[in-house]
C-alpha cells in the first residue's frame, strides 16, 4: 500500500515543489515556480506512518508470535495434568517468553527485537526438546533451520544454526546409529546450505530493490519518498531528545528550462548528475542529499545549526558557479532555501519554511541564499 501511495504521488508531482498556505503565491507564479498545497502532501506522509506499523514483516511476525503462543498453551496444560514437569517447565517458559514477545511487538511495533526473540525461542526449545525427550524428535531440527534463516540475517544466522547443529549432534550420537547419525547430519547440512542460501539471495534482492524505491535514478541521489521518511525520523528522534539540531538546505538550479531548451534535455541531465555528484563530494557522511523534483534537491544536515547551514549552502553555490560544465558555454548557479527544525513543528511545516525562504532567494535575483530567518527580519 505504501508503494502504490508514493508512486501515484510521485507521477502526479513530479515536478511539484512544496509550498503550502504562502503569502506571496502570485509572486511564486510569476517567476515560473510550479506550486502544490503542503496539506496535500502532509495527507500522504500522515498515512505512509500509519501504514509502515502494517508492513509485512510486522504482521508475519504478529502471526508467529501469536500462533506459537497460542499452540503452545494446551501442550504446556497437558503436560502439567500429566506431571510430566520437565516438558511442563519447559513448554511453560517458552509460553511465557512468545507471550511476553507477542505483547512487546505489539506495544513497540520492533519488528528487528521480535526476529531474534524468536529465533532464539525457537532454537532453545528445539535443543531442550530434544535433549529431555531423546533421538525421536530430532526432525524438530529442519523448521528450526528454515525459521532461524527466514527470521536473522544469513551470517548470524548461519552461525547460530551451526552451533545448534553441533549440539544437536552431539547430544543423539550415543542414542542413534551411525547410519541414521550420517542420514540425519547429511540432510541437516543440505537444508543449512539452502536456507542460507536462499536467504542470501532473497536479502540481495530487498536491498536492491529498496534502492530502486528510495534512489534517483537518474543523480544517484535519495528520492522524494526517501527524504520523507528521512525528515520524520528526524522528526520523531529530535522530539525525544530536543538538545539536537538539525537544518536542510533546499537547492534549485536557477534558469533550469533554459538549459534544457537551448541544449536539449540530454543536456539538462547530465547538468543534474554532475550537480548532484559535486554536491555529494563536498558534503559530510552525516549528511543526507535528495533529489526533491525536476531541478530542485534538499541536503538534510544533522547536527548544524542555522548559520553554519547557511555557510555551507553559499560554499556550494560558489563551488556550482565556479565549476566548468561538459560544455564550456553552460555557466550554472543555484539558489537556496535554509531552515533549522524549530520545536514542536512537523516535518513538512519545515521543509515548508526552508520552500519560502528559497522563494525569496529566487524574487532576490537567483544565485542567493535565505534562511527562514531572513524572511522574518524582511518582514
């Protein structure tokens, strides 16, 4: 639902800029700048959270959990009534554990503590099983595997999973022949092998095409998607612990449609990877660039206070207007809009503010830098 959300935004916005309820709109207008109402887009980010507590990892892991517990509670009753008590205390503390992880999931929504919880659930049970219960249940062994790899990443996995194989081993090779010792260690190690396997390449494949929903294809950059996700984070991290700063920048190339126009939009696009690639060389690790739409790119600082962002964002307008183009009678400069997270305000409100003051670098004569603070001593 989150993708189909984004995707369908994204297309009918493509070249949109975030503007909001803004005095100065017919000044927007008559300089070119496209405009879309900031409440739109606070509708889309206000349901991409409500929808992420909704992933599928979340709610496979809510069906896990849950079923577990729930399977497990009449194994541990009956064997209780049948005083069977080292099967009972041990069905009774992995009920209490699934349960107490069933609620924590579902109060947290934490979805990375529920999978080793589980993993580590599932494969003590399997070894207590069959260490109290003997050779017969060593078939417990094969879902134990699969649910280790289906739940941790495959190198944790595998070593976990090797571990317990080895004790499993270990504990049944007194109690079996060697012909059934060998058959059981054979196809263990088969199944180790495919789950890990498979999980590597199932990874491989999430992360790549998490790339393709969050990356720009075109500059390298993070998508507009990506910097939502990015700003509420921030949001939510700044909320709880307020002593941080964070700023964003919002860079547009000024006079973008002329490029486009006089030299082709092969040109208008080699003219946005290289802008994009000089601004990610002169920037920190720290900090995060995306490509906000058409021509314009946000550059999200963390812990940087207003006036070293405005410092840096006039560094980078320079470095765009002295840098020599692919072709030698291109000359590009870039106007920016500078905003500080204030308390208490949303992530859009602040790339509302950071929008307003790039507006006012661009009625300024372009090839400038504003901050929201700016607008309030204009004022």
């Amino acid at each position: 639902m989150v993708i189909d959300v984004t995707f369908n935004t994204t297309k009918i916005s493509k070249t949109l800029a975030i503007s909001g309820r803004f005095n100065n709109r017919q000044l927007a207008q008559s300089i070119g700048y496209p405009i879309v109402d900031v409440h739109f887009w606070s509708d889309i980010i206000k349901h991409q959270q409500s929808t992420d507590s909704r992933s599928s990892d979340y709610i496979v892991l809510v069906v896990i959990s849950g079923g577990i517990t729930l399977g497990l509670l009449p194994f541990a009753v009956l064997r209780i009534l049948q005083q069977d008590w080292s099967i009972a205390i041990m069905n009774s503390a992995v009920f209490a554990a699934t349960l107490l992880l069933f609620l924590h999931l579902l109060i947290t929504k934490r979805v990375e503590v529920a999978r080793v919880g589980l993993a580590v659930i599932t494969l003590f049970a399997m070894t207590a099983t069959i260490y109290l219960k003997g050779a017969q249940n060593v078939l417990w062994v094969y879902p134990a595997l699969t649910t280790s790899f289906f739940l941790l990443s495959p190198s944790i996995a595998a070593i976990i999973t090797l571990l317990f194989l080895f004790l499993v081993i270990g504990m049944i090779w007194t109690q079996v022949s060697f012909l059934l010792l060998l058959t059981f260690s054979i196809s263990a190690g088969a199944t180790f092998l495919f789950s890990f396997a498979f999980s590597k390449r199932m990874r491989t494949q999430a992360l790549f095409l998490k790339q393709l929903a969050t990356i720009d294809p075109l500059t390298g950059a993070g998508n507009r998607r990506r910097l939502e996700e990015k700003l509420i984070e921030i949001v939510n991290r700044i909320k709880r612990t307020p002593e941080n700063v964070c700023s964003l920048i919002i860079f547009d190339i000024d006079y973008f449609k002329r490029v486009n126009d006089s030299f082709g939009h092969a040109c208008g696009d080699e003219v946005l990877r290289q802008f994009s690639a000089l601004m990610m060389d002169h920037v920190r690790e720290s900090d995060s660039f995306y490509r906000l739409g058409g021509e314009e790119f946000v550059l999200v600082l963390e812990n940087t206070q207003l006036f070293e962002a405005k410092k840096l964002a006039k560094k980078l307008a320079a470095a765009i207007e002295q840098t020599q183009w692919h072709l030698p009678e291109l000359t590009i400069t870039t106007s920016a809009g500078i905003a500080q997270y204030t308390e208490a305000e949303s992530n859009y409100d602040w790339l509302q503010r950071a929008d307003e003051a790039l507006y006012r670098a661009k009625s300024n004569g372009r090839n400038q830098c504003f901050t929201s603070l700016d607008l309030s001593s204009a004022s």
